[in-house]
C-alpha cells in the first residue's frame, strides 16, 4: 500500500496546490487606489506591488528604460 507522499500522482497534485496559493493574486484594496493621494499612501501602495509582483515591475522598468531610449534616439534621428 502507498502513502500520499509515495504516491507520483497525489504528490504532484500537492505541489500544485501549494504552488497555487503563492501565486495567488495580490488583493489590494480598491479603495486604497483610488484614494492614494499623500505620498505616504503611494509609497506604501509602490512597496506593496513591489514585494508581491517583482516579476511585474522589472518589467515596467525594462519597458520604461526601452520607451526612453527609443524617444532619445528618435529626437537624434536614428532609429
């Protein structure tokens, strides 16, 4: 007979199961960004999505940096 942990099957669904409750979106509330006025409340909403979707913002990064260069090189006329 076969435990849970010897069986390849249960033990791959049990991965995925907890895989899945890491990935779980982030839940910030609405409110809070609707009404991030003060710098104080931006600043902790930037922290926020920072630590939970880093993925994510290195990739606005990256596409803020490529925006960047492009504008510059269009303004010196290369392409």
């Amino acid at each position: 007979m076969t435990t849970d942990s010897e069986d390849p099957k249960n033990a791959l669904d049990k991965m995925k199961k907890e895989m899945a409750k890491k990935k779980a979106k982030l839940t910030v509330p609405a409110d809070f960004l609707d009404n991030a006025k003060s710098y104080d409340d931006k600043l902790t909403l930037v922290k926020i999505l920072s630590e939970k979707e880093k993925q994510r913002v290195v990739l606005l990064f990256k596409k803020m940096i490529q925006s960047g260069i492009e504008e510059e090189n269009k303004k010196k006329g290369l392409k």
